[in-house]
C-alpha cells in the first residue's frame, strides 16, 4: 500500500476524489434540510433520498459504456463542473424567491445522476494513473476514500 501512495498523481487524483465526495454528502445534507424546511413534511427527507438512488440503480449499465468511451479526465472535469453549477441554481432561485421544492428533487436527480457516472469513471480513471501491478492497493485506498 505504500508503494501506491508514494506515486504523487494518485495521491492527488485520491484526494481530489475525497473532496468531490465530501461535497457530494455535505450537499444532499443541506438539501434534505432545505425539502425538510420548505414542507414541513418528514417524508419530504427519505422521498429525497430515493430520487438520489434512482440513477445510480437505473443507469449504471449505460453510464459505464459512456465512461469506457471517453476521455476520463476531461469527463470527471465536466462532470464535477456540471454538478457544481446545478447546484448553485438552488440558491439563486432562491434569492429570486422562485425555489420551489419539486426543484429541490429534480436537481438531486440531476446531481446523483452526475454523480454516477462521476463515480464510474473515476474507478476506470484509476488505471490510467496506477501501473497494473498497483491496482489491488489502489482499489483498496480508494475504498477507504469513498
């Protein structure tokens, strides 16, 4: 496991996974709140929570595809920048007073979907960085930051 941590690409590809990651949680955090306060409604939460599984169950098969096709670093960029600008459409339709809640879940859709194919490609991302020998160390690493 040292050997992988001592190559300086992956330590900076894990933590800028770990980031991205955090991000992703720190996100669905605030929005599960944000439903929470704009309904009042406790269901609001885990309703939430499910429209954020969706993609990940029903387009895995075909974001994997996407990600075996091309370029994974310019991909996870877009993806991340993607994600980024979706979710500060939240707070600017709120500044304007026209965040309603049904936005809220569609935009969780929107991020997790991002999100699964950020995920994908990362994984396939993994092997252009990490000579083949090193792989088994690095998936465990990576693991541990997911």
């Amino acid at each position: 496991m040292r050997e992988v941590l001592r190559l300086r690409a992956f330590r900076i590809y894990s933590a800028c996974i770990f980031v991205s990651f955090v991000g992703n949680l720190a996100y669905l955090a605030a929005a599960a709140w944000i439903v929470l306060e704009m309904t009042g409604q406790v269901w609001a939460v885990p309703a939430l929570f499910l429209v954020s599984a969706v993609p990940g169950i029903a387009f895995a098969p075909v974001v994997a595809s996407l990600a075996e096709r091309m370029d994974r670093r310019r991909l996870l960029i877009i993806i991340d920048g993607a994600s980024g600008v979706v979710v500060l459409m939240a707070p600017i339709a709120d500044i304007f007073g026209l965040l309603a809640p049904w936005q809220i879940f569609v935009q969780e859709f929107v991020v997790a979907f991002g999100g699964t194919l950020f995920f994908t490609t990362s994984r396939a991302f993994l092997r252009e960085i990490v000579p083949t020998g090193l792989l088994l160390p690095a998936n465990s690493v990576m693991v541990g930051v997911f």
